[in-house]
C-alpha cells in the first residue's frame, strides 16, 4: 500500500460510514414527516387573489404603460448581459478569477470566495440582478391599493430571499467547504438537526434556534427571588422579595404579553429588568399567564380583564393594603390594559394611579408590516384552525413572527443547522423566543377580529363586558415606551394611540433598536439610547423633529418618572408578610408548563 492509499483509506472508510448514517436518518426523516399535522391551507400562505390581483396589475400597466415595462426589462437584460460577458472575460484571460463585483454588500454573502470564485460571484451577482428586477417590477403597481401593494411587496421579498443561492448546498460555499473538510460528518450532524427538528414539531419545520439543554428556568432563567402569592385558572402572581430596606408606597403590577412567557424580563441578572426595578425600592408584582391547552378554547378578552387584570390589581392592593397601585402593560398585554382602565373610567374605579405602556399598540388602522398577516385569507385560517383545535398553536404565531425577520430567524439559522451541522447556540433570548405559548382560540379570534382588524379600539367599538369603550376613557397619568426599529408595533402607531387617549399626563419615550432589545436595555451595558420630547402629541414626525436623543437607556428616567407617582417610602414589604400564602418560589409553576401545541 503506497503512502497516498494510507492516507485517503481512513478517509474514505469515513465517508462510508456518514453515507451509512444517512440511510438511518433519512428513514427517521421520512417516518417524522407522516405525523405532519393536518392544517388550514389559509396558514401556509395568502389566498391565490392576491397573486391575480397582482398579476392583471402588471398586465394592465403593460398595456396602460408600456415604455415603463420595456424600461425595466430591457434594464434587466442589459445588466445580465454585460455581467454575462464580464465573466466570460474574466475566464478568457486564463485566470480562475471573478470579474470586478459593484456589490451590494449583503452578509449572507460573508464567505471569500462570494467574490473571488468565478463561479460562486456569478451566481452572486446574477441573483442580486434577478432580486433587483423582481423588486422593482412590482414595487409600483399603479392599479393595486396601497395594502395590497404591501402585502405584494411582502411576499415577493419572501420568496426573493428564500431563492437565494446561500439557501441551497450545492450552491452554498461555507457548506461544500465544511463538508469536504469533515468526510460528510457536517452533512450528517446536519441531518440529524433536521430529523430532530421535525419530529420536535410534530412533522413540520421550525428551527431550533437555541440550545435546549442550555437554560433552565428558575435557575439560569428568571433567577430573581420571589414567591408565588396567588394562582387562579389564568394566572400566577410573584410577588418579588426587596432588596432596600425602605420601598415606595405605591406597588408597581408588570402585566407580559402572554403570546410569550414572562421571563423576558428577569433573563439574567445583567439584564433584568424585574431586579432593576426591585433595586429601585418598587414593591414589584408581575403576572406569570397560563398556557393555555384546548379546555381554554372559550376564554374570552372579558375572561383575560376580569380573572387576570381585576383580579391581579385586587389581590396585589388586598396583599399590601395600599389604595392603588401603578401598573405596566406589554405589548398585547398593554393593549388590554388600556381596556381595563377605560373600563374602569367608565366604572369610577380609581384602582390604577398610574400606567406605563411597553410597545403597545391600541390603534391599528395602520399596524405596519404586521399587517400583511391581518387580511381575511390570514384571518379566516386561523379562525377556522383555532376553532377546531381550542387554541391558536404557539407553532403557527411563532412561524408567522419570524417570516418577518426571515433571513435572521430561518435561513441562516437553517443554513448553519442543517448544511453546517452547527449545534444551536447558548443563546438566553433566543431560547426565550423558542419557548412559545398558545392562546386561547376565543381570545385570539376576538383581538384579531376586533382589535386588528377592525380597529375597535381607536374606533370606540370593542365591547369590554357588553359595553363599548374608547381610547378617550384612558384618563391616568401614562407613560409609553416604544422602540424605533420595531416590526411588531411600530413606533408611529405606538404613538398614534397615545396620542388619543384622554390622559392630560402623557410622556412617550423613544427607544433604539426592536420590540424586545429596545426594553430589555439595561443602564449598565449603555448600548441603546432614547427620545424624548416637550412638544405636543400632534403627529409622530413632529414630536421626533422637536426630540431631544439622550446616549442612554430609557430604565432610569422612567424609573425617576415612576418615583414620582409612588408615594412615599414604607418599611419593606416581605412575600408572606401580610398572611398571604406563598404558593411556590418564583418563577412559580405556570412558566414552565408547555401543553401540546
């Protein structure tokens, strides 16, 4: 045997031995996906009369503007052309080199030979040309409204990123180098990745996105001390321990969205905002919601003001005798909340001194890029899907959320996943993100429905027990927390809704960066500043135009904005001092419960 044999014989008995393993998996594979669950065509994509509506769009404007069309084509063809010719120029000169690359610069494209492999640069550049035609082709549709030039828009982005050369093994380079470099093992660990992916999620695809064996709530996760002080069918209320010796009068109630699980805020230490708060000298209580199953399936919003923020708000005064409280909303869970103070406007119940708004939308006429999933042909599917189930899936919401950062929160974590074979990080907030929730299926439809679509709220129609109620009835002093680069309630119609309501008291603050790291900002890393503004709530442009930007996180100045309505100081408050039972240690026993989906 020659020394070369030697040396690629360990290496081929290697290969055998991936190729063999792949046979396995692959059986594994085929037998994960029969147990796909059945589901509502409507979830998978929108009604086909969008894409006809778009298409007789471009015939007419064939027809009406043809200079406009030829343009565009006779642009496409020339570029594709001259990049043609370049390439060929480029190999004609005996060198294994790219042509000169213009860019643009795209980080899916981070690997060298992107612009050094003749080949490689010119799948590249051609995609860029056919993403760019694509694009510009249906950007202006002059006989298409404007929603549904943006959902149009939407999609075709959509369906231009998920066609990019990076997605495909043959085509990715990091891919084909990893696998050569590693006898086919990354393909196999790869593999296996998707296998247990799927068989996760019941036979679809839903990446994972961290490592699952790397958190655990209550001792990596939500750490902060506290006690469970009272439970009901739809929440756990924790009340945390202090760590002043003096605290203010007034108890702050945190109400999270219960699309997800409260412990985004109590991740870690560093970036907790339940400690900070509690190291402010607040007594803090925060609301840890039921996941619901299918014998939640007729929970309504009434169910979620009258058992969770009434009930919430009365308990948390009983355990401290105070006579109001100040209270938090965040994100959908702001949303109701200003539901139950309008309700409790109409009511005369002064129960809530003050009210803090996290990325709350409460009016909807323009919901941003959202919005693309709240016309009928979304709307009917889930309607139909959450009536037969009893519950909107965390697997269908969680999907939906990252299609819209799809390129962040599928591809790149599926390329480096399932072509890479790279174990998912030691990510807190991503497991966070993965750890879904379901929601009931009344409570779903009733906030798609009436709340989204309908815009019920700004309109003065949504009914809070049987009587209607408005933004004008949110009479407290408030402040309102949104974050500039938010996909999920921008900040325009953040503001937009502020705007409205009846307070005379109003701060709006302005972070940096999206719906959850614009909160989740901690002083202590000074990463994020914020806006703020003197100028009247007349429309967002102007306020921001007369913003004043501090290099800063928002946390202390309404820390300092929250003092202020808090009354004096009093002698610490203690889980279990008041006699109230101490049902569990934080986090308590509802966040870690996962019904099936």
């Amino acid at each position: 045997m020659t020394t070369e044999e030697r040396e690629v014989g360990p290496n081929v008995d290697r290969l055998n031995a991936n190729l063999a393993k792949v046979e396995a998996l692959s059986t594994r594979l085929v037998a994960a996906m029969t147990k796909k669950r059945e589901a509502d065509q409507a979830l998978h994509g929108p009604n086909q009369e969008l894409y006809v509506k778009a298409a007789a769009a471009y015939l007419t404007e064939m027809m009406q503007n043809p200079a406009r069309i030829v343009e565009q084509q006779v642009s496409y063809w020339g570029k594709s052309l001259k990049h043609y010719v370049e390439a060929q120029q480029a190999l004609a000169s005996g060198a294994l080199r790219a042509p000169e690359d213009p860019g643009p610069k795209d980080k899916r494209f981070a690997n060298p030979l992107w612009d050094t492999h003749p080949a490689f640069n010119y799948l590249k550049q051609q995609y860029q040309l056919n993403a760019e035609a694509v694009t510009t082709a249906v950007s202006d549709l002059h006989n298409l409204g404007p929603a549904e030039q943006r959902r149009v828009d939407y999609f075709v982005r959509q369906i231009v990123d998920m066609f990019a050369p990076t997605n495909f093994l043959g085509t990715n380079p990091d891919a084909l180098e990893r696998a050569v470099a590693t006898d086919g093992e990354s393909l196999v660990q790869g593999l296996e990745n998707l296998v247990r992916d799927i068989e996760a999620n019941q036979g679809d695809l839903l990446v994972t996105l961290a490592d699952p064996g790397a958190f655990h709530v209550g001792q990596n996760l939500a750490t902060t001390p506290g006690a469970v002080v009272f439970r009901n069918r739809m929440l756990e209320l924790i009340q945390y321990a202090p760590t002043t010796g003096t605290v203010h009068e007034t108890p702050l109630l945190i109400f999270p969205p219960w699309i997800n699980k409260f412990y985004i805020l109590d991740l870690k230490a560093q970036n907790s905002l339940i400690k900070w708060l509690v190291d402010q000298g607040f007594t803090l209580f925060v609301v840890s919601w039921v996941n619901p199953d299918a014998s939640y399936a007729d929970v309504g919003m009434d169910d979620y003001i009258r058992d969770g923020y009434l009930r919430a708000m009365a308990e948390v005064r009983r355990i401290t005798g105070a006579p109001q409280i100040n209270a938090v909303g965040y994100c959908i869970a702001g949303t109701t909340l200003g539901l139950t103070l309008a309700h409790l406007e109409r009511a005369g119940d002064t129960t809530v001194k003050s009210a803090t708004f996290f990325t709350t939308l409460t009016d909807f006429s323009d919901p941003g890029e959202v919005g693309v999933f709240l016309d009928n042909d979304f709307v009917d599917g889930i309607e139909r899907q959450s009536m037969q189930d009893g519950i909107l899936s965390k697997f269908f919401m969680s999907r939906t959320f990252s299609f819209l950062r799809s390129n962040d929160l599928i591809y790149q974590p599926a390329i480096k996943s399932y072509m890479l074979g790279e174990a998912p990080p030691a990510f807190d907030l991503l497991y966070w993100n993965g750890d879904g929730t379901n929601l009931p299926a009344t409570m779903a439809v009733q906030y798609l429905r009436g709340l989204c679509q309908n815009d019920g709220f700004a309109r003065g129609q949504f009914p809070v027990f049987g009587e209607p109620v408005s933004l004008t009835g949110i009479k407290v002093p408030l402040c309102a927390v949104a974050c500039e680069t938010d996909h999920i309630a921008p900040w325009k119609a953040s503001f937009n809704g502020v705007r409205q309501m009846g307070s005379d008291d109003r701060t709006f603050i302005l972070s940096q960066s999206g719906h959850i790291a614009g909160i989740v900002n901690p002083p202590s890393k000074g990463k994020y500043g914020h806006y703020v503004s003197d100028a009247p709530l007349t429309t967002a442009d102007e306020w921001l135009a007369g913003a004043t930007f501090h290099a800063a996180s928002w946390w202390p100045r309404w820390g300092a904005w929250l003092a202020e309505r808090s009354g004096g100081q009093v002698p610490a408050r203690v889980p279990g001092d008041s006699g109230a039972e101490i049902l569990a240690p934080a986090p308590g026993t509802y966040v870690g419960a996962n019904p099936s989906p």
